[in-house]
C-alpha cells in the first residue's frame, strides 16, 4: 500500500511538471506560478524527511499518504488552471472539497495528537467543531486572498495569480470547504496522528501560530486589499 501511495504521488508531481510545461508553452504566467506552487507544496513532506530528525523522519516516511494527497490536490489545481475552472462548472468544487479534506486531515490529526499527550482539552465534538471552524477560517484567509490577488493585478495591469469569480463563486468555496472537512471528520480520519504525536508539543505550537498567521494574516489581506483599492481609484 504505502509502495503504491509513493509512486502515485511521484506520477502526478511528475504531471504537475507536465502541466507546468504546458502554462510555459502557452506563456500562462499565473499557472506557471501555481504549478511551481503546487509542485513545492507537494514535496515538502519528502524535504522535511530528509532534514528532519530520526522520528520525524520515520512518521513521514511510513505515511506517503501526505505526499499523495498533497500531489493530487496540487494536479487538480494546475489543471484548473489550465482551463478546467472555467469550462467544468464542478472542478473548483472538487478541488476545494479535496484540498479543505487535507487540511482538515491535517488539523484533526493534530488536535487528536494534542488531546492524547495532554489529557481531553475539548467538549464530546469539540474536535470535530474545532477542526471545521480551522478550516474554514483557512478557507476564509484564501478567498480574501484572491480578492487582494485580483486588486493588485488590477492596479498593475497584469495577469492575477489567483482569479477571483465573484462573490456566488465564494460562497460556494467555503460551503465546499466545510463540506471537506466535514467528511474528514464525519468518518474519524486519523491519518495523520501519528506524524503530529511524534511531538505534541511543536503540534501544539503549530496549531497556535497557523491560528494567529490566519487571524493577523486576514485583517492585513483586508487592510492591503483596501489600500490597493484605494491606490487604483486615485490614478
């Protein structure tokens, strides 16, 4: 199983760098970016496995999952961005509900990590709310993102990064995003207990500074993105 897992994440990091050649080919500024994004984000499991002490190492290595699913999450982006977002009306919902299933993998495994090492610190569902509630306040931190992405390009006059679709098209990013991260906590996924319970500690620290990065992070987007505003309407 984890032999499959390994070589199917490096069959689809090997078709985000087919994709990327094609945004090349195409001179797609804003999917290069992504693909180059994506590839990045998908090796990082194998980055920090080989720096890394002993036991990180370890847990990384004994769940490939994280590279794979990563790596599929990445794929579905770049192919989006390719065209797909625009000609298959529930692509963007199958990739929010994929990459919103991640996180939630990723910060439910956590609190579970957290809960063991230091005894209950939720209420019964505490961490299914919790991890939804992180989840979609991620969801929340990207869309303003976009939304800042496409004031910046606008002022520039060049291509966004991200394309922002309107505000229907948001709504229905946060409804999938909660919908991923309701199945994830719907069947008790603990893929990721393991590699978090290697230290609760820095789990914890973690958790705690992604928290305030999102919450800090999303009042300066705002703040940004009004400035930007405010830039291009006094040209």
């Amino acid at each position: 199983m984890h032999d499959a897992a390994h070589v199917a994440a490096t069959l689809l990091q090997a078709g985000i760098v087919a994709m990327g050649v094609v945004a090349i080919r195409r001179a797609d500024a804003a999917a290069v970016i992504n693909a180059a994004f994506a590839l990045t984000v998908a090796l990082v499991p194998a980055g920090v496995a080989a720096v890394a002490p002993t036991a990180v190492a370890e847990a990384m290595s004994a769940t490939p999952e994280l590279s794979l699913w990563l790596a599929l999450a990445g794929f579905l982006h770049v192919v989006g961005m390719l065209g797909w977002y625009d000609t298959v009306r529930w692509w963007d919902h199958l990739t929010h509900t994929l990459s919103a299933g991640l996180l939630a993998s990723l910060v439910y495994g956590s609190l579970v990590a957290v809960s063991r090492s230091s005894g209950p610190v939720f209420w019964p569902g505490g961490l299914a709310g919790a991890t939804i509630g992180f989840v979609f306040a991620l969801g929340v931190f990207w869309e303003i993102g976009e939304l800042l992405a496409r004031d910046i390009a606008d002022w520039l006059d060049i291509e966004p990064v991200l394309v922002h679709y309107g505000w229907r098209d948001t709504a229905l990013d946060l409804v999938f995003d909660v919908v991923g991260a309701l199945l994830v906590v719907g069947v008790d996924l603990r893929l990721f207990v393991e590699v978090a319970a290697v230290s609760p500690t820095a789990t914890r620290t973690a958790l705690v500074w992604t928290g305030q990065v999102v919450g800090a992070g999303s009042v300066l987007t705002v703040a940004g993105m009004l400035l930007t505003r405010y830039a291009r309407d006094a040209r």
